[in-house]
C-alpha cells in the first residue's frame, strides 16, 4: 500500500470514530448529564435539577439512552416512595476525560469572551 493510501485509510478511520463519537454524545443533554454524573451517583430529580432547562421526558430520554450504549447504569432504590438514582458505569468513565476537557475548554472560552469584551 502507497503512503497516500494509507493516509486516505487513517483519515477515513479518524473521521468515522469522531462521528460515532458525535452520534453517541449528540444533542444538548448527553455531555451535561456525564458532567453530572461525574460527581457520583444521582437521583433523577436531583440531576434535573442540576441541569438548567432539561425537561423531565428529555432527561428520561437521553439517560435510556446513555443506559442503552452502556454509559449509564440505572438503579431502582428500595425506598418509600420508590426512587431512581443513576451513575456512570465503568464504560462511561472512560468519557470523563473528554468531558474534563470540553469543560476546561468552555472556561478558558468563557474568560476570552469576558476579556475580550472588557478590551473593547
């Protein structure tokens, strides 16, 4: 195989894992709900409440969703009334460092704007 072709190759397996990336952590909620839950267990309407603007039948939406791709494990707790708490599976831990990431992007991203506006 040529060089060239073996750069094609590369190429095409890179863009095809980021966009099974993109697939799996699309939409607005997907990286809030891992940010959560990167803290430790949660009940559902604690992580609601800790994700500004999410809507009870999205939340439980995308959090199947994450279930579904083993990101997410979902836990019926045996209390009165009966509760449902959420974590990370071990799989989904390996997302927290590209969310770290993403988070430490947004604050440098935050302070630019900030300075920036400041500056004019």
């Amino acid at each position: 195989m040529e060089k060239e072709e073996l750069n094609e190759s590369a190429c095409k397996a890179h863009h095809l894992a980021i966009r099974d990336t993109m697939e799996l952590l699309s939409g607005k909620w997907k990286i809030r709900i891992i940010g959560a839950l990167n803290f430790g267990p949660m009940r559902f309407m604690a992580l609601k409440e800790s994700i500004n603007g999410v809507a009870a039948k999205m939340l439980s939406k995308e959090l199947q969703e994450l279930e579904l791709n083993g990101l997410v494990k979902r836990s019926v707790l045996n209390t009165k009334p009966i509760a449902v708490e959420y974590e990370l599976t071990e799989y989904g831990e390996t997302v927290k460092p590209i969310i770290e990431v993403i988070a430490e992007w947004g604050k440098q991203h935050r302070s630019k704007l900030i300075r920036d506006m400041k500056a004019e």
